[in-house]
C-alpha cells in the first residue's frame, strides 16, 4: 500500500500499521515522514526502540528477525528501525526482508511490533524487487518526491502559511517566492530552516519582497546534472547562476565541461539517428536518455539541426582543452569563463526567441 508523504498524517490519524517503509533522497522530507511514524509509534505505546543499521555485506539479518519476534520485558510494544542507506540488501537482505515482511503480514492485528524501514531512491528495478513488494503487501510504503524547482515557490508559500504567514497576492507574491526558490535551490533542508527563521522574525501575517529579501540567505546548492536539464530547457538565466554556484562550491571544471558536451554528443547522435530514418525514441533509447531529460532532448532536437550541432562539437572539444590548462586564442583562459561561452552558445540556439545580438555581445565577453 503507497502513501504519499504529504497524506501520511491522516493516514496515522486513522490508525498505525506495524510495517512503514520511507524511501527517497530528500532528507528533510524522509527525516519528517519518519518523525510522523515515531510520534505515532510513541502515542501507540511503543516505548521501547531499537535501531539497527545495514552497512556492509556482513550484517547479522538473523538477530533482526530474532530482535522481531522477541517480546520486550519492560514494554508493551516496540518500534524497530531498520536502515538501508545503500538500498541493497543483498541476496541475503532480499530473503530476511521478504520473511520478516511474511511474519508481519502472519501477526495482522497483534501490534507488538512495529517497524519503519529507512531507504534511500530506489530505481525501478529495486521498486520491482521481491523484497520492496513483500514490503509494499505488508505494510505501508511512502515515496519521498524530490520538490524540483518549478515546484518549490509553491512549496515555500505551503510552509509559510502552515506558521500564518503569507506573500503579496499577483505578481509582487510570485516575485518574492522566485527570489526565495532562487537562493535555496537544491537545499531543501536550508530552505525549511529559512522558513522558520522568517516566522522568529516577523509575526503571522503578509511578508513582503524587502523582508524576505533581508531575511534569506543565498543557501542554494546545485547539482552539475541539473545544469544541463537547465541549459536544455533554454533557461539562460538559471543556468549561469547554476554555473556561478558550482564555481564557488568548488565543483570540479572538468565534470561539468563532461557534463555538457555529453549532452552535446549525446544529440548529435540523436540527430545522427534521426536523419538515417530512425524514429525518435528508438534514437533516444538508443542513446541512453530517459525521464525527464528525454522531454529536454525532444525539445531541443526540435531547434537544433546539423548545421549548429556542428559548431557546438567544437566548442566543447575547445573548453575541453582549456579546462585541462590549455589556451586558445578565441576562447577565455579562465575554465569557468570558458563554459559560461559553451553554456551561452548552446542557450542561443535552445531559445530561438532570445535577442540574438545580445546573446553574441555576452558571447564575445
């Protein structure tokens, strides 16, 4: 049975289960879900607990199941944690999970025990595993969804309004959330922390732009993969700030410039493919693009022929040089001006609406 995290309260309201399973990346969200079993554990009479951590390929499956089904001397009921930061449990993990998820399902409706499994982002065929569906049918699973950054404005003004504080309605509102998503970015838990920290400051009420602009730090943290969902997307703006962030976090030039001509390689084969009468998603299964970055390909696909791939191959095969220390006399010296240029080469062909003068003043900056 799945739970969304965000229906996880009234699901406890309703009554407990003895098998809860967290997965997901988002370590504030995960760390809240399982905050919500525990309270709820707590208030069933669960006053004992125990925590056992699964590191390695050693780990004693055997006194976990034993731990299970031993009844405490000095509570009623117990709450056992299990936790999995690998995801993996192994051969020997997978067939304890599947018996201990058959004991639980055995015991229904004698709450002795009851158990929270911790996991990190499961792929799809860890969801497709025997072990997480004996689990999914025992009990309970919760999926912990990465708030990705168009959600994340909508996000802030929930948590605002959960401590009674608010945003001008209209454009001034939108305004101030897309500062505050801006400098949190990536970093969900200082977002949160960023929250509260307005709600000690200022009473219940409308916050306006100043105030949140005076209050939020630039917290953002930035993943060099979603610099290229970014620069695919034509999100210009986005981009470079991501590159500036990636900079002062002292990402490694080299991983980045990977990153992006990867992206670059990568449609060109899709073009490759396409042009040799390939339908698109055979092309793009063939080049390894899935999810969300499969609709980012599609898009650019669409405004990019031959004629600018070309170009943009040996651009990255440029920076290349330049980010492992040699010179150009076209190009900047600096590594990171030099993928500002790849980025905004790129961006100017991905945002066909763009002034194009302006886009090649900034190129030849």
């Amino acid at each position: 049975m799945q739970v969304g995290a965000a229906q996880l309260a009234g699901h406890l309201g309703r009554g407990l289960r003895a098998l809860y399973t967290v997965w997901g990346d988002e370590a504030l969200l995960a760390q809240e879900a399982c905050d919500e079993v525990r309270a709820a554990a707590r208030a069933a009479g669960c006053t004992e607990r125990q925590v056992h951590v699964v590191a390695g390929a050693h780990f004693d499956w055997s006194s976990l199941l034993g731990a299970a089904q031993a009844r405490s001397l000095f509570a009623d009921r117990q709450l056992i944690e299990i936790r999995i930061p690998s995801g993996k449990p192994g051969k020997d993990g997978s067939e304890a999970l599947q018996r201990y998820a058959a004991n639980v399902q055995a015991a229904a409706g004698e709450l002795e025990v009851v158990t929270l499994i911790q996991l990190p982002r499961l792929d799809r065929s860890q969801q497709g595993s025997a072990w997480f569906g004996a689990l999914d049918a025992a009990g309970v699973t919760v999926p912990i969804q990465t708030i990705e950054r168009p959600a994340l404005p909508t996000w802030i003004a929930q948590r605002l309004a959960a401590q009674g504080q608010r945003v001008p309605a209209g454009a001034d509102g939108q305004r101030a959330l897309a500062f505050f998503a801006d400098r949190v970015e990536g970093n969900l838990l200082a977002a949160h922390q960023e929250v509260q920290k307005l709600g000690l400051l200022y009473p219940p009420g409308e916050l306006g732009f100043d105030e949140i602009e005076a209050a939020v730090l630039n917290v953002a943290r930035y993943d060099v993969f979603k610099l290229g969902e970014a620069v695919l997307a034509g999100q210009v703006a986005r981009a470079l700030r991501m590159l500036d962030g990636l900079e002062a976090e002292g990402e490694a030039a080299v991983l980045v410039h990977w990153t992006l001509a990867e992206d670059i390689r990568g449609l060109k084969r899709v073009r490759d493919a396409l042009d040799a009468g390939k339908p698109l998603p055979l092309a793009l299964r063939e080049v390894r693009v899935w999810g969300a970055k499969e609709r980012l390909f599609e898009r650019a696909i669409g405004l990019l022929g031959n004629e600018a791939l070309g170009p943009l191959l040996a651009a990255a095969h440029v920076c290349d040089g330049i980010v492992k220390g040699l010179k150009h006399p076209d190009w900047p010296d600096d590594p990171w001006q030099a993928l500002r240029r790849l980025v905004l080469m790129l961006a100017e062909r991905l945002v066909p609406q763009a002034p194009r003068a302006t886009t090649r003043l900034a190129l030849r900056a």
